[in-house]
C-alpha cells in the first residue's frame, strides 16, 4: 500500500535587521515559496521565538527583490512584540510600531 503524503520544507528564506539600533529585535522570515513563519529575537536573546499564528499577514512578498509588507497584531501577550508593520525594499525597509519608526534591511540572500 501507497500512501502520499504532503512534505514543506522551510528554512530561512529572509531577515530583517535594524540599520543602527542594536536594542530592536530581529525578524526570520521561514517558510519556501511563501512565508510561513515568523521569527523575533529580542536582543541578547540566544534563541528566537515565534510569532503566532494568524497574528500577522503577510501583504505582499518577494523574495527575490527582497520587498515585503507585513502587519502584525499583537495579542497582548508581554513575552511577544508590540503591533507593527514592516513594508519597503532591500535596505530601505521599515518597521513601525505605535511609539517607534525603525529603518532596516531585509536580507534575502540566505
């Protein structure tokens, strides 16, 4: 007996980087073809931790020109990022919280 099963490998297919401000977080961006996951690490952070599920959307996507636009809600949860938006191109990317305006590059040559 046959049994086909469906197999999605993801790796990292880009990050975000703040340009100048060590003290932000950094975005992975896990999934092939399309996003599937997102990951933080707050700085000083050994490891990442993931933002959850249907707690974010993703707009627009290319990897290969390096564009996104990403909006995430966040649930109030104090171990997880406030709200935000990341949209631009390239090294002119930027990610917008209620208090905070971040320049950065997405990184796309993994």
């Amino acid at each position: 007996m046959l049994v086909a099963a469906s197999v999605c490998a993801s790796s990292t297919m880009c990050t975000f980087r703040p340009s100048s401000d060590a003290s932000r977080y950094e975005l992975e961006f896990l999934g092939y073809g399309e996003i599937q996951q997102v990951l933080f690490r707050w700085p000083g952070s050994a490891s990442p931790s993931g933002l959850p599920g249907g707690s974010y959307k993703v707009l627009s996507f290319d990897e290969r020109s390096a564009t996104i636009d990403l909006v995430y809600r966040s649930p109030g949860d104090p171990d997880l990022p406030p709200s935000f938006t990341l949209n631009g191109t390239g090294k002119q990317v930027h990610l917008r919280t209620a208090d905070a305006a971040i320049s950065g590059e997405l990184d796309c040559a993994h």
